[in-house]
C-alpha cells in the first residue's frame, strides 16, 4: 500500500508518518511539496504519486486570524480539499481527512453526533465545512474524521502554552465555560492507521461505505479543567505559577467566537471500527 499524507510536520501529520508506517509506503509532503494555498499544484502530486490512500492532515488552523484571512482560509480548507478529492477519486485512492467541531455552534446541551446540523459561528469553522462539502461533491471514497482540541509534543498546542505560561507567570485566568475533550494527536493518528486497515479490507470485498466519524478522546473537560491537569502533573520546582484562576469567556474575548460546547458522541465510530478511544485524562501526559 501506498500512503501519501499532507501536514507532514503538523501535529497528526508527524504522528502519522510513524503510525501508518506497517501498513506500506508512506510518503509525507510538507507545505514545500503540497503547498494547499494552490490547489492547482494538487493534480500534479498525486498523479506523480499514485497513492492507495491519501491523508490529508495539511490544513488552515490559525482561528483568529481566519476572521481576516477567510478568503484564505477557504482556499486551503475548501477548494483545496475538493481538489484533493476528486483527484483521490480519479485515482481511486480512498481519502481520509480530518474536521472539527467547530463545524457546530455549541449551543446543543449533549455531545454532538455525526448527523447534527452544522452551524460554524466563525470563519474557520465556515472554511472547515466548506471541505466536508468539497469531499461529498466529489464522490470518492472517504472518511471524514471530526475532532477537537488536539494537542501534541510539537506544534502550537494549548498544552505547550500552559507550560511556558506557567514558568513565566505566577497567576493564569484561564475560561472555563467551554466543554471538549482534549485528543492526543499520537491517539489520532494510531485509531487512523487501524481504520485505514478496515478500510482497505471492506474496499477490496466492495463493501466500503463512506461517512463521517467523530474521533476524540472520552470524557470531558473545560479549558480551565484541562490545564489544571497539565499543571498538576509538573514538578512544582519546574514552575513559577502560584494560582490558576476560573474565568467566564466574556472575560477573555477573541476576533474568532469559541463553541460553548465541543463535546463530540464518538459512539458511531466505535460501532463501525470497533475501537474504543481512551480517556482524555490517562493520555494526555504522555504527550
């Protein structure tokens, strides 16, 4: 099998490149080779390529700065993954790609599922949306995986944040009335290698069926809750931070709005893939 993955030095992008590696030859572009800004370069890579499967962990995350860049945004989260798509299709290559939960508003009181009706409430989520869309116009096979606050060991991560915060700062106000589950990019990518195998293996027995997955780690927390387990997990010795305090999201405004509510019902990916993801809470140190 030949497996072409984008965002190779991304956060999913640089664990993939280790995780998919039993299952054939990987071959990991960086923004150089794939750059998705120009969607007219994508032909080109993936005829000179002919992957088996193409992964597509190459995107626009900047969220605040998508409130100006949207056209941008848009390009490389949009027109840029439909390229994408029809050229797996052309090539019979199944796609695998990755959204987010901020395809939704965050106003549901219950994790979302798959079948919930997107509203994105800024522009990223907008740009997000517009590749699903792209990938089901195109009518190749795929897999899109939606999930939500990915951190990893590189990367600009809040995981990373909290930790140079706290040797620098003795006090952080950090919000803590928006829910998720924080998901290990190494998880990510492990669950995307065992998915790819069933995937293969339905596709040659001709009976793959494309669709959308949530995949994240279980439980939940906010962002307070989250970077009170980072700090704890420290040496205290290691940090200046004395206090941590709750704080409203009125009281910390961004250009982009956040939704209230990330949490994500996993439950129909492991019906369909029968994998079970961990708890946000038992892996997120190991990063």
């Amino acid at each position: 099998m030949r497996l072409l993955v984008t965002g190779a030095n991304g956060q999913v992008g640089w664990e993939l490149a280790r995780s998919l590696m039993p299952l054939g030859e990987v071959i990991a572009v960086d923004r150089a080779r794939c750059d998705l800004s120009r969607p007219d370069t994508i032909a080109a890579l993936i005829q000179d390529i002919r992957p088996d499967v193409v992964v597509n962990a190459a995107a626009y995350t900047a969220v605040d700065k998508a409130e100006q860049e949207e056209a941008l945004a848009t390009v490389i989260n949009g027109t840029a993954v439909g390229v994408l798509a029809q050229e797996a299709r052309k090539a019979n290559a199944l796609l695998i790609h990755y959204s987010t939960d901020y395809v939704f508003d965050g106003s549901k009181d219950k994790p979302y599922v798959e079948d919930d009706v997107p509203n994105p409430v800024n522009a990223y989520g907008r740009s997000k949306l517009a590749g699903e869309i792209a990938i089901r116009q195109a009518a190749c096979d795929y897999l899109i995986l939606r999930t939500t606050w990915v951190y990893a060991a590189r990367g600009n991560n809040f995981v990373k944040t909290i930790l140079r915060l706290a040797r620098e700062r003795d006090e952080l106000s950090i919000v803590a009335d928006q829910f998720g589950a924080p998901t290990w990019a190494r998880n990510i990518a492990d669950a995307t290698a065992h998915m790819i195998r069933q995937a293969s293996l339905e596709r040659r027995a001709e009976q793959f069926t494309s669709g959308i997955f949530n995949l994240t780690n279980s439980g939940k927390t906010t962002w307070h809750g989250f970077a009170q387990a980072i700090v704890a997990a420290q040496s205290p010795a290691s940090l200046k931070l004395t206090k941590l305090n709750p704080i409203p999201t009125t009281a910390y405004p961004l250009p982009a709005k956040r939704p209230a509510n990330s949490c994500l019902d996993a439950g129909e990916f492991g019906k369909r893939f029968g994998l079970v993801m961990p708890s946000w809470e038992m892996h997120w140190p190991a990063a």
